[in-house]
C-alpha cells in the first residue's frame, strides 16, 4: 500500500441555501371553495380523456392533507371563522392544472372564474410574511402572530 503523507486537504463545502417553503393562508370557505374548483376539474378531465386514468384522483391527497392542517388548526384556534390553513406555493400548481382542465374540456365556467379569483387571490398572498408552527408536524399558521394584511378581505382591490 502506498500512503501519502503530504495529503491537501479538501476544503469544507457549505450546503447551499434551500429555498425557504412559502405558506398561503386559507379560510375554511376559501378551502371549500379550493375543494369544488379541484374536484370538478378532476371530473372534466376524467370526461375528457379517460385514458390518463393515472391523474383522475390527483387532487385528493392535496384535499386530504388540507384538513389534516384543519384539524391540527383547529385545536389552537378554536374560532372557525379565524382558522387559517397553510397552502405551499408548490401546490398551486394542482390549482393552475384544475382551472385550465375546467376550461379545456367545457366545464363549469362559474367555477372556472372562481378558480382564476382564488389563484390571483393566492398569489396576492404569496408575499404575506407570518410565522408557521409545526403541530405534530403538520404546518399552521401561528394563531397568536399578527396579520400584516387583511387575509379575509371579499375580493382583491381593483388596479
């Protein structure tokens, strides 16, 4: 065995930065509302192409995983009309996906424009600064940490 005795040592990596997770906070009637826009664009590309029957239940594990922040939310806030649900901003995309199904395969486009409303309305949010707790390792929103924006406003203000 050959053994070098002059070894250079390597210098120490730092792990780069990870994009820090972003949370939307929803309302109980915003989630609701998410809930009908996902389903019915589910039922539109089930009926408009049978064939990918991979995606047909795509939505239901977001829906699932949204009431479980419900239930951990509403053990620390026991107000429902003050419950706020952490959305990540990766998921918007099911929201996004949902809308554009509903208006590809002629779906309802009452829920079409309330999708479009609530993703503007998300996006809106996006730069809403709160801190997030974890309970039980499901994130919610801290129920003592101040809103710096109205988060229960009826609709976005006109530009």
């Amino acid at each position: 065995m050959f053994f070098r005795k002059n070894r250079t040592t390597r210098p120490v990596q730092q792990r780069p930065d990870f994009p820090r997770v972003e949370y939307i906070p929803l309302s109980l009637a915003e989630l609701q509302a998410l809930e009908r826009v996902l389903l019915h664009g589910d039922a539109c590309l089930r009926r408009g192409r049978p064939d990918l029957t991979s995606l047909h239940n795509r939505s239901t594990e977001l829906i699932g995983t949204l009431y479980q922040g419900v239930g951990a939310a509403s053990v620390h806030q026991p107000d429902p009309a003050r419950v706020r649900i952490p959305l990540q901003k990766g998921e918007l995309f099911w929201l996004e996906s949902a809308i554009r199904d509903i208006e590809k395969y002629r779906g309802d486009p009452q829920l079409a424009r309330e999708g479009r409303q609530l993703f503007n309305r998300f996006n809106a949010l996006l730069g809403q600064q709160r801190a997030v707790i974890h309970a039980g390792g499901t994130p919610m929103f801290d129920p003592d940490a101040p809103a710096p924006v109205i988060a229960d406003a009826p609709e976005l203000p006109a530009y």
